[in-house]
C-alpha cells in the first residue's frame, strides 16, 4: 500500500514575488537632459530652438545646463517649440495616443519634475495629448518676491488645496488667500502666481488644460 505524498506547508514554500510597481523619476533636474536630448534629436541648434519657441538662446542654455528652471509658462512653449506633447518634457519620451484609453496613477508613482517655485508631479503621464493636464503641485514658493514676474499663458487653470494654505497673486484682482477645500478656476492668460502661506508648503491638485497653438516655422 503506498503512502500518501506529503505536500510541503505554506511556510516551506517558495515566497511569491511582488509585482514590482513601476519608481517615479525624481531627480529635479532631469529636466535639463531631456530638453537637451529632444533638442539634438530634433537636430535643433540652440538658436533655433529659441525662435520657435520665444525664448532667448543664453535662456535655453541656462536651462539645459541646469542654471534655471523653467517655469510652467517655459515649458509650454519649449513644448510647442520642439512640436511635441508638454507630457514628453516630463517623461521623457513619447506616450500612448490611442482611443478607448484610460491609465491609473499610484500614489507618488507620477513623474516629478521641479522649479524654483513649484515642485510638480504629473498625473496620467502615460497619455499624450490629453484635453487637460492634471497635476499634483507642491507650492515651495513663499513670497512673489521668488518668482521673475507674473506667469501668464494660453489657456485655463483650475486648482483645488489639498494641504496647507495658499495665496493666489493675479492681475486685476487683490491678492486671495485659499484653505484646504477651497479652489479656484481662472483664465490662465492673466498674469497668475501662487504661494504658500502656511507653517508648511502647500499641496494642490492642478488641473491646467492643454494648449494648442500652431506655431509659424
């Protein structure tokens, strides 16, 4: 008669392994290389590059040389300049363009990317050429003072307080202080800057829509 075959107990077996998920990119000045890297494959010198996209040469070499960081305003026209998706200069490489598509963010699995006033993770970074571009934003800006002027480009903005305290900066209005809860929906052509104003730097959810300006060659 034989005996029965032994089955090994849960704690001799094999551990599985966990699905691995996907590390965001935090080097804050990465920014610069991939600007770089798109610039040369576009066989773009730095002059040309400056008039497609408004910006002076010595500028774009600050930047890709890590000496600046460009504002929101900067990267969307070195985004339009470069006739790609403002999601590339994030990632770093073309996203998916396709219908019927949908894609989830873990949490703190967006791609960072930072300037001097603001510390962005983009959300959705897999897709190109979304409707709107959705972004959680840390505020590291304390003053107006920190920023060279009010920033101001195409489009519409809106954005909601997840933490700490902000003090919105527009034209034609006084300046509005915003609490967690509160948001605020503005035309993005008026000249606009947030700060925190808290103990600690604000969080928000930013949700800026996508610009679509033909550019002349």
């Amino acid at each position: 008669m034989s005996r029965p075959r032994r089955t090994s107990s849960p704690s001799n077996a094999a551990p599985r392994s966990a699905p691995v998920r996907r590390q965001p990119q935090r080097d804050t000045d990465s920014i610069a290389e991939v600007l770089r890297r798109l610039r040369r494959e576009a066989h773009l010198t730095l002059q040309e590059l400056g008039e497609r996209a408004g910006l002076a040469p010595s500028t774009l070499s600050k930047i890709e040389n890590g000496q600046m960081s460009p504002t929101y305003e900067t990267i969307l026209n070195l985004a339009a300049g470069l006739r790609i998706d403002v999601t590339e200069l994030f990632t770093g490489g073309a996203a998916s363009h396709v219908g019927g598509r949908r894609t989830v963010t873990r949490r703190g699995d967006g791609i960072r990317r930072a300037t001097d006033q603001y510390t962005y993770e983009m959300l959705a970074a897999e897709l190109s050429g979304k409707q709107f571009i959705p972004l959680l934003t840390t505020i590291e800006a304390r003053s107006l003072a920190e920023f060279p002027g009010l920033v101001q480009h195409a489009g519409e903005e809106f954005f909601y307080v997840l933490a700490g305290q902000v003090t919105l900066h527009t034209e034609h209005y006084a300046p509005t202080v915003l609490d967690v809860g509160d948001s605020c929906y503005f035309d993005s052509t008026m000249g606009h800057a947030c700060v925190s104003s808290g103990d600690e730097p604000a969080q928000i959810l930013w949700i800026c829509s996508r610009v679509m300006a033909p550019l002349d060659d």
